[in-house]
C-alpha cells in the first residue's frame, strides 16, 4: 500500500493562474474527444479578476463522497487516491456532488453518471498540468505542498534580511 | 454536419419577442468567413438604405467565428457586433473578447440578428436551444458588470456569460460601448447606444454543446506549435509592458497627440509610462478563454484620492485620459478607465471627448459656468474624471458631450469644429497622424471612421519601414494588404495581440480554417475573402451615403503644424497629400477615383449579388 504522503493530486497556483480556462478545454478534450467545458474534471473559478483558481479533486483521505454514495458506486484507489466510478451501480442521485466541499466530482451531463479527475492515468499524466501555459499546476503530495509554504514562508520573513 | 460553424443563425425580434432559427448560409461562411466579415455582409440583407441607426429598423448583430469555442490560441473567445453606427452613419463594428463567444458558439448559434425594440427593457437569455426576453426593469442603471453579477445571481448559473450595456447605452450617447465579462468592452462606434435603443439591456447566454473540429488530431498537433509561438518573442509585449509600453516609444517620435493635437509629445510621459503603470498598479496579468498568452493588465489603485479603483489598462486608453488631456497622474487616468467601464463608453472616445472640452475652456469656447463649474484646463486630473463621469451620465455638460466631438462641437459652433478630433465622426486614436503618413492614410479610409484597428499601419511608420514624414505612391497598396490581413483577423475571429505568431500570415490562416472547417481553402482564397470584406464594408458605407469627401482627417492634422521641438517638428498632412495618398489607394483597390467599388473588381471578387449597390454608388 502506497503512503498517504505519496499520494499525489493537481494543485493549483491561484498567484500563477490566469483564467484562460486551457485546463478546462485540454481535460474535455483528453476526456470526451470534444471541447466543452461542463464536460471538464478540472473547473476554473473567477471571483473578480484578481482571483482566479482552478479546482478539482483533492484525493481527500476519507473522502466524503465516497462515504456518501448509498450504491456504494465510488471506491478510492489505495495506490492512487484517485476516485473510480463504477458506471452501473452510479444513478446519477447526486449525493457525492453534496458531499464534496470543492465542487470536483460532477454529473456528466450525457453519460448522467459521475465523473471526477483520474489524473489521467491512460495518458501518463495529468494534460492540464501538461498545458497550462503559466505553469500554474502542478502534481504534488501534501508533503511537498507543505514543504513549498515553508519555504515560502521563511523566505519572506527574512527577504529583508537576505537582500542586505 | 458543419465543423466550425454552429451553422445556425438565431432572430429575434425585440418588438413582438418572436424568435426563429434558420440555418447559417455556407456561401457566406466561406466567403466571409465569420465575425466582422460575415456582420457586414449579412447586415447589408436586413436592412434598408438610410436606415436610422437608432430605428427599431437597424438590425444589431451579434457573429462569432469558426474557430470560436475550440481550444486555439486567443481564437476561441473573441465576438464581434455589427449595426449602422450613430457615430458615423456607416459601418458600425466592434469587438470584444473574454469568455462570451465561446459560450454563444456551445449554444449553438454562429449569428445573432436582433431586429425591432422592446416596449419595456430586456434582456435575451439564450439557454442553449431555449431563447426567451427577460424583464429587465431591475436591471436599467446598473453597470455591465454590476448586470452581469445580478443576472447570473437570478439564473443561478455562476458560469452564465453576459454582454451588457450601462447607463450610457440606455440613454443612447452615442460613444456607448458593449461590455463583457466585467472589463472586456466592444468600444467604437456606438454600439451600445444601438442596442440601448432597442430596450436591451444585456445579452446572456448558457452553451452546452460539444465543440469539435473537422481534423482534430493535425488540429491539436499545430495548436501545439502555437502554444509555443505564444510564449515566444511575437507576444512578448503583450505579456510583459503591455500595450502602454507605447508611450514612451510615441512621445520618442513625437508621435502621441497630447493636448487635444496641440502638441504631439507629452513632458509628463515618463510618469504616465508603461513602466511606472506596471511598476506601481498592475496587480496581476489575466487571461481570455484559451489565450495561452495573457494581455489582460489589471489595475488597483490603493491609495489617494482614486482609491480602490480596479480596472484594465492599454496605451489607448491611457493616452486618452492621459497625454490627450494633458493628464500626468495614472491614479486619476485609472479612475476614468474604471469609470468608463462603469457607465459603458468607449473609453478612447472619452478621453478625447475630454480633451476637446479642455481645449474649447482654454480657448474661451466654453466657459467655466458651461462646463459646471469645472476648471477644465488642460491637465486637471480631477476636472477630467469629472467629466469623465458626467459623460456617462449624460448629466449637465456630459448632456452637451456624450454623443462625442463631432455632435458636440455641431452644438457649440464657434470654431469648434476645428478642435474634434474625429474621421466620420469617430474619435481619433493614439497616433499623431501629422507625423505618421501611411497611418494617415489608413485611418482616414478606414470604413468604421478613425481607427488604428483596421489596418495597423502606423507599424510601416513607427518601425520606420518607410519616411513617415511623407506621403508617397505605394502607401495605396500597404495600407490595402493590411486590411484584408486586419478584416480575416476580425473575421475568423483571432486576437490580434496574437497576429506575429502567425509566421506565415496566410498559409497559417489558411491551414487553421481547413483543420477547424474542414472546406478547402488557399492562402490566396483567403486574400480574396479578406479583399471581399472591404468591399462589402465599402459598400455598407457607399450605400449609406458616404464617400470620397467622408475618407479625410481632422482639421489640425491638416491645419497646424507640430510645433514641438524634435523628429516631427513643422509636419502635417496637406490637401495634397491626402489627395495623393486617397488616389494611389483607390487605383490598389480598383475601386473609382470616388472610392466605390467597380463592376469589374465585383465580378473577379465573386460578389456579384452586390453589384446593384456598385451602380447606384457610382451614380451618386
């Protein structure tokens, strides 16, 4: 069994991302052979046009959209952490959708089945992170997401101090 | 199956709210491509001979492109509006990009006719194949992007995508823009007073359909090659200074109108520099939908007297409520640009609306008392975000201004005239054109009035390609080539901050409309198709009456001299020479010495269908 610290998922950079929306296009495309955005695993969310980030599956440990299906339709890969959905047992009923805190697990809207980002495991690796032109994602453990804030962190207190 | 294309075009007519669908004419889509080019020539099928541009009888459209909703660089997201402008009473066009089209072109439609006026303000939902005119009543007086927020909030759809008019549209000034996704605005020409003289508010539209291309694979295999030119040198203004990084470089050549045309260099520009705009206001660099580049500077003002003020900014705008208002202090040339935005004009407009209004106080054409009280000399920061203000309001002197300088100066009469800066009634752009001949030329024929958008030819003058301090046989055909470039541009529609990583112009074109379409089509079919566009924008504009006499420049570019120490001292453009430049243009184009088209070029065009408006044009 792979660690949870091994786990890796598509983070983020809401400093680097600039809303082009590419993610979204690339992982429809990857997906369903077609450009469309509500088809998309990863969702690129503007509040103004300062803030910009894109969101999909965290991996959560103890994922509560997995806790929620009562079909028991949604399993976690223990090697991954990626969510797999068994396409017969899924109604559509929606629950999952409930459950996730992040908005990253959706209804397709034609297949009317869940569907939520596998790190595209039949292509090697994530095309979103593939694409993105300002490198704004990136697949990371948590550890390493740790690792970056304190780097970032200690850097920024003594910015002042290292540039004299 | 049409790839591309939606291959539907959706009517709507706002005085019965009776909608309909008939399928997009595949002659015209290949023969006109999409966007501006297919505007205008459908344009010319729905509407009469002197229409009045604010007639429930002037049809508004609204056409995106082929390559719309797909992936490619920039070319997913842009939108064009074509209508009769109130400004110039010709061609009316202009475009906007962001996420709008991609999400008209998922609904389904490649073309939107809106025909009539509501009885009570609207706005048109398009939900995919469900179109319906919702009531708007709580919508007149907000902003654009404050009627794009409420419109999302009462469909309970965050990624609902709207085109809206302000205050200004509602009231029909007659420089009101179209804006989108907050900041992105279909500026020239007056649109938004069209589309506020139809009741309509706002345009919103939900698309869920698959967009696919007719080669997909060789598609995602040359977008792959973009991407890697869009990181490359041909952006990398557009992703770095931006656009304002023109400032310096204008006022080096002394080339940027400051003062209203009074002088042509600005001794504040170092202030006002793309430099210190980025070093001090930019807050971060965004992006259109499937741009792969990112242009889009945003802009906070922290401090001071402006403070809070969030907006974009490009050279133009800046020079506007900067230079051209012999404003120095960005805070304040933000604040105009957010205010613009807010009440939804074109913020080029403005600016030289403002700088015309300063230059007529200075004079003592208008007095203090007329212009509200305001100490309107030239370089008053607060004086011009006043104005600014009360232009798109519409309130006490803005009454006088709103409908721009042409207008305003028909009102103000005593010599004023000689200080609107305007082609057919169009504000000028950030070109000295006294000092930039082949700009000149461009911009007096340019068929939506003043504008460096339709041509670019200020790049032969300001790369110094050529003497831009003369006018000369040649400049006919150079200006000719970069128009049919600039319409396929407006056309297909692609951005044209993106227009250098299209290494080999056409053939690229060309090999980007095959994938996507899958029709066949030549590099120089497209030439001819970008050739057609200017002919039926030419024809628009003969068919509406205007002329030879109507492709001129503003009194001073042809009346006063650059009086500024440097490389442009004394220039100007004569009689002469605007005679010279229109004549060596016309011949490039085969049109009459007139301007109008001709039978013959008609025929070898395939535009025979128009050849009744040729003859009635070279009658008149």
């Amino acid at each position: 069994m792979v660690k949870i610290h091994d786990r890796k998922f598509v983070s983020a950079d809401p400093d680097k991302c600039v809303g082009c929306q590419i993610c979204e296009y690339i992982c429809s495309y990857t997906k369903d052979k077609a450009f469309n955005p509500i088809k998309s695993r990863i969702r690129v969310v503007r509040i103004n046009q300062l803030v910009n980030m894109p969101v999909t599956c965290r991996l959560c440990e103890d994922p509560p959209c997995v806790k929620a299906c009562p079909r028991d339709s949604l399993t976690q890969s223990e090697e991954t952490g990626t969510m797999s959905v068994d396409k017969d047992k899924c109604n559509g009923c929606g629950w999952c959708i409930e459950a996730c805190d992040y908005g990253a697990i959706m209804l397709h809207p034609e297949k009317k089945v869940v569907y939520v980002c596998d790190l595209c495991k039949d292509q090697g690796e994530p095309q979103c992170i593939k694409w993105c032109p300002e490198e704004a994602l990136d697949l990371v453990t948590s550890d390493v997401l740790a690792q970056k804030a304190r780097l970032t962190a200690v850097k920024k207190l003594f910015h002042e101090a290292m540039k004299s | 199956m049409m790839f591309g294309y939606a291959g539907r075009v959706l009517h709507v007519d706002l005085s019965n709210g009776k909608t309909s669908v008939e399928p997009l004419n595949e002659d015209y889509a290949k023969k006109y491509i999409g966007g501006i080019g297919l505007g205008i020539r459908m344009w010319l099928d729905h509407s009469k001979p002197g229409v009045d541009p604010f007639s429930p009888d002037n049809p508004l459209l609204l056409i995106i492109g082929p390559i719309s909703g797909t992936m490619w660089p920039t070319g997913g997201n842009g939108h064009a509006f074509v209508s009769k402008s109130p400004q110039s009473y010709g061609v009316g066009e202009a475009k906007a990009h962001g996420s709008f089209g991609t999400e008209l072109k998922r609904a389904g439609y490649d073309v939107v006719i809106l025909k009539g006026k509501a009885e009570n303000p609207v706005y048109l939902w398009i939900d995919d194949d469900s179109v319906q005119l919702m009531d708007a009543s709580q919508l007149w007086g907000k902003s654009p992007a404050e009627t794009e927020d409420a419109i999302r909030e009462e469909l309970g759809d965050y990624y609902i995508r709207v085109a809206a008019i302000g205050v200004a549209g509602e009231k029909l000034s007659r420089i009101a823009c179209i804006i989108n996704d907050k900041t992105r605005a279909a500026g020239r020409t007056g649109l938004g007073a069209v589309m506020g003289s139809k009741n309509l508010k706002a345009i919103a539209v939900r698309g869920t359909r698959d967009i696919t291309v007719a080669k997909p694979e060789e598609f995602m295999e040359y977008l792959k090659e973009f991407h890697e030119r869009m990181k490359g040198p041909a952006t990398q203004k557009y992703r770095t200074l931006g656009t304002p990084e023109n400032v310096l470089v204008h006022n080096s050549l002394s080339c940027m109108p400051t003062r209203n045309y009074n002088n042509s260099r600005f001794e504040g520009a170092e202030k006002v520099s793309g430099e210190n705009l980025n070093e001090k206001y930019v807050a971060k660099i965004i992006g259109c939908s499937s741009c792969a580049m990112r242009c889009e500077h945003m802009c906070v003002v922290a401090e001071g007297p402006y403070e809070k003020t969030m907006t974009r900014m490009e050279y133009e705008t800046l020079w506007a409520f900067g230079p051209y208002c012999g404003v120095d202090r960005l805070d304040a040339i933000i604040k105009g640009m957010e205010l613009s935005n807010y009440y939804g004009i074109d913020a080029i407009s403005a600016g030289v609306i403002v700088g015309f209004a300063m230059d007529c106080y200075e004079r003592g054409i208008l007095t203090q008392a007329e212009l509200d009280g305001l100490d309107a000399k030239f370089g008053n920061a607060d004086a011009m975000v006043k104005l600014v203000e009360k232009i798109g309001k519409r309130e006490g002197v803005g009454e006088l201004l709103a409908d721009g300088v042409k207008v305003a100066a028909e009102k103000i009469g005593k010599g004023s005239g000689k200080l609107a800066a305007h082609i057919k009634g169009v504000e000028t752009t950030g070109y000295d054109l006294r000092a930039l001949k082949t700009a000149a030329l461009g911009f007096a024929v340019s068929f939506r009035g003043a504008d460096h958008n339709r041509h670019g030819a200020y790049a032969f003058d300001v790369k110094g390609k050529v003497n831009r301090l003369i006018a000369e046989k040649g400049r006919g055909k150079l200006v000719r080539d970069m128009e049919d470039t600039y319409n396929l541009i407006d056309s297909f529609i692609v951005c044209k901050f993106s227009r250098g990583t299209y290494y080999k112009e056409l053939d690229d074109l060309a090999k980007l409309y095959r994938l996507v379409t899958g029709f066949e089509m030549t590099p120089e079919e497209l030439k001819r198709a970008g050739e057609r566009i200017q002919n039926a924008a030419r024809l628009f504009n003969v068919r509406e009456g205007l002329g030879r006499k109507d492709d001129n420049l503003p009194w001073k570019v042809m009346n006063e001299p650059i009086p500024d120490e440097g490389p442009s001292k004394g220039a100007f453009v004569t009689q002469a020479e605007l005679d010279l430049l229109l004549d060596d243009y016309y011949e490039a184009r085969g049109w009459s010495r007139e301007g109008v088209p001709t039978e013959a070029k008609l025929k070898e065009l395939g535009m025979d269908d128009l050849l009744g408006l040729a003859r009635k044009g070279a009658e008149a």
